[in-house]
C-alpha cells in the first residue's frame, strides 16, 4: 500500500451538491452493477518510482474537483445528488499487487465494482506481473467521459514526465452540470406521435441481459474511402459511419427512432474539463434517402447543435438501437471494454484506437444472436463498396 506526504497546494472547495444529468441518473440506477466500467492500464517505464506516481495522480485528482464527489439520492424529493467531498492525503493510498496473469484478463475478472454510494467514483492499483509494473486506473463512468479522459491523462502526464503543464484551467466547482439541469428542466420533449422505436426483429431466446459483442476491424482501403466522403462531402468521418448505419438499419429494422450518444460539450463549447458531460438524443431514419444525402441531413442536424444552448430538446424513451463514435483520445493509456451487461439492446460503436478503426456491436444475448449480428456486416460494407453509384442499394 503506497502513501506519502505530497505538497499540492489545493484548492478550497464549495459545500455544494448539483443534481444528476439524465445520462448520469441511469448509471447511478446501475450501481455496483458490471456496467459502466472504464478501466485503462500504463506500463511504467523502467525509470519511474511508484513515489513519483503516487505524487503525480493524487496532485492531478486533488486538482480536479469534478473527479472528488460522491453520489445521493434523496427519496423525499426523488432526486440524485453530486456533492464534493475533498480527497484527503491520509485516505489515499495505491495498494501494491502482484498478479499471476495477463493485466487484461485480471482487469476484465475484476468482481467488486465501485459502489457509489460509499466510494470515489474510480480506484487506482500498481500492478505487477513477472517484470512488468503497470499502473491500474479504473474509472466508473457517471464521473468522466472520454474527453475528460483525455484530460486528465494530459493533467497526470505533465507531472509525471515533468512537463510545463498546460494552462487550460482545472475544474473548480460542479457548475457545469449545474448548466446542464437548467438546460435539462428547460429543454423540449420531443414527441414522435405517429413514429416507433427503430428495433430489430428479436428472437426470445432467454431472459437475460447479458453482453454479447462482435467487433471488426475496417480495412485500410475501407478507411481511405469514407475519409474521400468525408472530403467530398465536407462531412466529418463520424457522420459517414453513421450514415452507413442508417442505411443498413432502415432496410432491415422496423421503426425510425433510435438513439446517438452525444456530449453537452458541443452545446457548451466546454472541451477541457474532466467530467461526465455525455448525452443521449433521439435521431429519425428517412428510409427513402441515399447514402449521401443521408449524411448530409445528418451532418446538418449535428451542426445545428454546436455551440448553441437554446431549443435543447430531449426525448424520455428507452431506445432499442443507439449509435456512438469514439476516437481514441488517449495518448499513454490502454482502454480495454469489459462491461458485462448491455446497456442497449444493439449499440454500435464506432471507434478508433491505436491507428485502427472498428465497427463493434454490443448486443443482448437474450434477444439475438451471434449471426443476426454478424450479418448486419455485409449489407454496411456493401453500401460502402457500392457508393459510386447514383443510388445505393442493398
């Protein structure tokens, strides 16, 4: 177990709680659950002491308040809570563990997850197996995203390697998701009368709510072509897979309305901060459009949004089908995806990491399988292969 004296100069903190963001509430609900895990691991270099370390991540966390706070839920009012509750240097400890196997396979059978009712919304270990020491920082995601990730990663870093830090500023209080339940309790719902959930067609096969996932890479000349989409579009890539998407699902789906995981950020302006600022907003399918002005409607949609606070509209219902895009933001840090509970029905993800890009489909085991989901491939690479023509046709 390491501890030491560490000389931060800490900020004070407000006494102050905010309530949840949407997003935040449903992990909440989720709690001490194998769901919403962000585990990321560094192999130390040779140089470096676990004194240095300890030093480096306890002056980055007591430097971002928004990584300090604990988690209530107050039953007269029916409302989750966020409150800062300072990290105290005693309290802070990086126990020492020796593994005997792979870092990747200990982390994915990690069985006691983070209890937010108790703990900081994260746990830190130095890890070793045979020769190599590991740094082990798991985060429960209703405290970061993957931007703030990013952050905090640029914050630990800079210290560790003792460069000039950035002068971007630290979080100082939780208003920003103070911001977002304003917006939140003004904001429109928006109803879709004469519209349905988007779902695939299920097969019941048992009640469960495990985690099923097929991933594939997408290849270099795949990549080279939605990149010239993208240029003659003037889109960006992520709105090209997502057309993709939509392409395939409006052919073999019934239903329009699925969900895209998005991030108040666009809405704010507001990319250095470490927090959990994600959202999830309602997207209609136009059947009768081709992939190019399909990803032109949602290019445009997208735009609409940036920077602007006003007219947010959300949208309450539980959507079977969702979409997201994630590129790899990390510079040092290894992401590995160990959930093992579904957090939508289908979920793609679109995501890049180390050099690479692929299509991954978490999907619910008691309602699909394997090859329902593995066929849901061919038709995607087909609308990409077959976009010089006028129309695309599955």
């Amino acid at each position: 177990m390491f501890n030491q004296a560490v000389n931060t100069g800490k900020v004070e903190l407000p006494d102050i709680g905010y309530e949840l963001s949407s997003m935040q509430k449903r992990m909440y609900i989720c709690n001490k659950l194998p769901i919403y895990r962000l585990p990321l691991f560094y192999e130390l270099e040779a140089s470096m002491t676990y004194s240095s370390i300890y030093s480096s991540v306890y002056h980055t966390l007591i430097n971002q308040i928004t990584l300090q706070v604990k988690y209530f839920y107050d039953a007269e009012h029916r409302k989750f809570f966020q409150k800062v509750i300072p990290l105290q240097q005693e309290e802070f400890t990086i126990p020492q563990i020796e593994i005997n196997e792979d870092i990747i396979l200990y982390i994915t059978k990690q069985q006691e997850n983070i209890d937010l009712t108790k703990d900081y919304p994260w746990r830190i270990q130095f890890l070793q197996h045979k020769d190599k020491r590991y740094l082990y920082i798991e985060f429960h995601h209703i405290c970061i995203d993957g931007l703030g990730i990013g952050r905090f990663e640029e914050v630990l870093f800079q210290h560790l390697l003792n460069q000039v830090c950035s002068q971007s500023q630290s979080s100082l209080d939780l208003s920003t998701y103070h911001t977002i339940s304003e917006l939140q309790s003004k904001s429109v719902i928006q109803p879709f009368p004469s519209l349905e959930l988007l779902k695939l067609p299920t097969q019941e096969l048992a009640r469960s709510s495990q985690v099923g996932r097929v991933t594939d890479r997408i290849s270099q000349d795949r990549l080279t072509k939605i990149d010239r989409i993208a240029k003659k579009l003037n889109v960006t890539k992520n709105t090209v897979y997502q057309g993709l998407i939509e392409q395939v699902l409006s052919k073999c789906c019934v239903g329009q309305v699925y969900g895209a995981i998005g991030n108040w950020r666009m809405n704010l302006g507001n990319f250095n901060e470490v927090g959990c600022f994600v959202k999830l907003s309602p997207k209609v399918i136009m059947s009768e459009l081709n992939l190019e002005d399909r990803v032109k409607q949602i290019f445009i949609e997208n735009w609409n949004g940036f920077g602007k606070i006003e007219e947010v509209t959300s949208t309450t219902p539980e959507f079977n089908v969702v979409y997201s895009y994630e590129e790899d933001m990390f510079h040092y840090f290894h992401y590995i995806s160990v959930d093992q509970l579904v957090k939508f029905d289908i979920y793609f993800r679109v995501y890049v990491q180390q050099e690479e890009t692929n299509v991954e489909v978490e999907y619910n085991k008691g309602k699909y399988t394997e090859q329902q989901i593995t066929d849901l491939y061919e038709p995607l690479y087909k609308v990409l292969d077959s976009y010089e023509e006028e129309e695309v046709l599955l």
